[in-house]
C-alpha cells in the first residue's frame, strides 16, 4: 500500500511530464480511457527507444498480423527501468482508468502494488487452457503469484549481475577478467593509470548505481542472506551491509565523472566506443550493443558475472497482466496468450537482450549469451533485483534509490546504512 501511496506522490510530479517516446511521438497515455473500446489492447510499457523498443515492436507486428481485427496501441512511456512510467501507472489505476495490460516486474512490484490493492485479475485458467504450468520455470511462477494464484505472463528474464566489458579495451592493456573484488580493483587502478576509465555508469536515473550496490550486496552477503535481507531477517546494519556500502564507494572511485548526465544507453555507449572499459548493466545492454550499435558478441564486447557473484542470478522478469474492470478482457487474454507462447518469446528476446520465459524456446534463435545465460539461468542461485522490483515494495525502492542517489555523490556509509534501515519497515 505504501508502495501505491509513494508512486501517487511520484506521479505528481510528473504528471505534467507527457507519455511521450524518444522521437516525440505522443504515445498518449493516459489521455484516453485505456482499453479504447472493444477492439483496442492498449499496451503500456517502458520500452521506447533505442535498446528498449526494436522486441516490443516485432511483438506488435506479430500480434497485428495474426489479429487484424484488433488494434493495438503501443502505450509507452519513456524512462529507464520505468522510471516516468509506473508513476503514470499509478495515477491511471488510481483514477480507474487502466490500460488494457501493462509491464510489471514480478515480483514485489506487482503483488504489494497492484495484487495487493485488488487491482489484478488472476490468471490460473488461462495458464490452464495454455497447458502453461509446465512451461515456466516454478520459480517464476512463483514471482508472478500471490496466495496461491497467478497473477501476470513473463515475457523474459533478463540477467542483472553481469558487467559487460570492452575486449579490445581488456586486450590493449593487458586485463584478465576480475572474478573478485580485489582483482576488479588491480584491473581498474592499471585502467585508470592508462587514461581509461574502468567503470561506466549513467546515474541520471539513480536506479542504475542501485543496480551495482545490489551486486555488492549480493556478492557479500551470498544469495540466501541477500534474500533475507529483503525479507527483513537481516538488519541493514549487518557488518556485510556496512562493508557492501563500503566496497560501493570504492567501485565509484572508477566512475565517469559525467555520470549525472547519461542514462544507461548513454553509459553503454562509452563502453562500446573504448572511452570506458566495464558496464555493469542488464541485459538489455546486450541488446543495445548488438541491435542497435551493431557490436559483436564476444568479439567486441565480452561478459563476466559481477565480481563474487557467480553461480547467482539476479533475475528481473517483464511480465504483463490482466488489470480489473477493463472492458475487453477477452481481447487481452489474446495478447496474453500471445505474449506467453514460444513463437512470441523467441521474437522478443533475441532483440531484447534476455532469456525466454519458458523453458521450451526454441535455442538457436539466441546468440552466444543468450544460450551461456540459457545455461546459467538453469544451475544459478536465483535472487530478486531490487533496482528492478522484484525484492522489496515500490515504497522501499523509492527510498533506496533516493539513498543510493545521496552517497554516490556523499559517499557517507553511515548515512546510506541509517537511510536503508529507516526505510526497512516499508519492505
Ligand atoms: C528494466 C526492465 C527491462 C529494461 C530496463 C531498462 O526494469 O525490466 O526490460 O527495459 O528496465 O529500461
């Protein structure tokens, strides 16, 4: 509930802001009543420009062409992670007028936001109907389930706990990929004495230096510990959390000094041009890199686990429910239907960087990460994202991101500690 309360005050300010994408073109939300009638599905996303759009958009054109007697209206709002987006969510679901599907993480994000606040219709027979059950790991339909029903259709599973590198930038001086903190740091100081910088990050939106304290965290407190921490069955006060914030601190020394100003493609871009050597960033970043910078998978750019973090994945899963009192839901199953089949996830991912939801995509369609990640996603310790919302409620992450945003550039670990433990309670 505090998660819906602290996304109306977000929505606020923003409200002036217009649904707008990247070209100018107005997507419109949030003018309209959202399902526009018996023949429109209104899909509310992120995903708007570079990097974001390309699987979005092959989706749409599938489903077009599949159903030509529906029309869909692509509902995207511009900003990372959703950042504008779920504070115009909010003020549509508040105000009753909700699209007809939109993006959300499962996960924390959508059960205390929306689940809880008796927003969702559940979605078992149509899991049912679709033979689902067996063609989604459990532990993702775990994610999208609450009280015993499920709640939403993943679309992908990114990965957050991997640092994308520059190889020629590795090769040209010499680095060997870091597999602990201490070896990271050796390869940073020889890349900072060689004029390049070792870390790129664009933390204009702060959920991006969210992402790398998580990775610490993560790597710290190992994946069972990391989850409790969530849970509330560690304090942020544990001398592994005072240490992560500390090590944090010490990876922000490594830093582009015009972080404030980039987003993520912007960030991702100085990886891909040599001027940074390391990118901590999901694997949307991939496919950024590929889609639309046209780099090459492990010839141009190469990948490794976060330092201490392999053998887990940071799962952060886009999935797409059924919100109540739409008036076409039956025209929405069908999108859902779509969304959730083999044919839909095997267009989306390859484009979009991640892995497919379901266990049964068809493997050649994805590149060298796609299948290592593939592989991976099957043995891994699998933990909730934060910066993503999957661990905890949107009304912790707000906080969180707000504390992040303060010691990136106060670097005060005290204050980053006392900032966590006194939003704990909203978890
Ligand atoms: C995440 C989302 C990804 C990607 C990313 C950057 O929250 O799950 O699909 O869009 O934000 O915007």
């Amino acid at each position: 509930m505090y998660g819906v309360i602290l996304l109306l005050v977000l929505a606020m300010v923003v409200a002036a802001c217009s649904s707008s994408d990247d070209d100018g073109k107005s997507a419109d939300a949030g003018s309209k009543k959202g399902d526009g009638g018996k023949n429109q599905v209104e899909i509310f996303s992120w995903w708007t420009g570079a990097g974001e759009e390309d699987g979005l958009l092959a989706l749409i054109d599938k489903f077009q062409e599949e159903n030509p007697d529906l029309k869909v209206k692509n509902a995207a709002v511009a900003g990372g992670a959703g950042t504008n987006a779920k504070a115009v969510l909010a003020t549509r679901m508040q105000g009753n007028d909700p699209p007809s599907t939109f993006q959300v993480h499962g996960g924390e994000e959508l059960n205390k936001s929306w689940v809880a606040a008796d927003k969702m219709e559940p979605l078992d027979d149509l899991y049912k109907e679709n033979d689902w059950m067996d063609k989604f790991p459990k532990d993702l339909i775990d994610l999208v389930s609450n009280d015993g029903k499920i709640y939403s259709v993943p679309v992908d599973i990114h990965r957050g706990n991997v640092i994308f590198y520059n190889k020629k930038v590795f090769e040209e001086n010499g680095i060997d990929v870091p597999k602990t903190f201490d070896e990271f740091v050796t390869a940073a100081d020889k890349l900072k004495k060689a004029g390049v910088t070792p870390l790129a990050m664009g933390d204009k939106e702060s959920w991006t230096a969210t992402m790398i304290f998580e990775n610490v965290l993560l790597a710290e407190l190992g994946p069972d510990d990391y989850i409790k921490l969530f849970k509330g069955d560690i304090a942020f006060d544990d001398k592994r959390v005072v240490e992560s914030a500390k090590k944090f601190g010490k990876l922000l020394d490594y830093i582009n000094d015009d972080h404030a100003s980039r987003n993520w493609q912007d960030s991702a871009q100085l990886v891909a041009n040599g001027d940074a050597a390391m990118l901590n960033m999901g694997d949307w970043a991939k496919g950024y890199f590929v889609n639309d910078l046209k780099l090459k998978t492990n010839k141009d750019f190469g990948y490794f686990a976060f330092p201490g973090t392999e053998g887990n994945f940071s799962i952060i899963t886009d999935t797409f429910g059924l919100p109540k009192g739409i008036d076409n839901p039956d025209e929405v199953k069908k999108f859902l239907t779509f969304l959730g089949s083999t044919e839909a996830q095997d267009i989306f991912n390859p484009l979009k960087g991640s892995i497919p939801a379901r266990v049964d995509a068809d493997e050649s369609k994805y590149d060298e990460y796609g299948k290592d990640t593939m592989a991976d996603f099957k043995e891994a310790s699998l933990v909730p994202s934060l910066a993503h919302g999957s661990a905890a409620s949107e009304g912790f992450l707000t906080k969180a991101n707000q504390a992040v945003n303060i010691f990136v550039t106060q670097k005060d670990v005290d204050t980053l500690i006392q900032s966590l433990k006194n939003a704990a309670p909203e978890m």
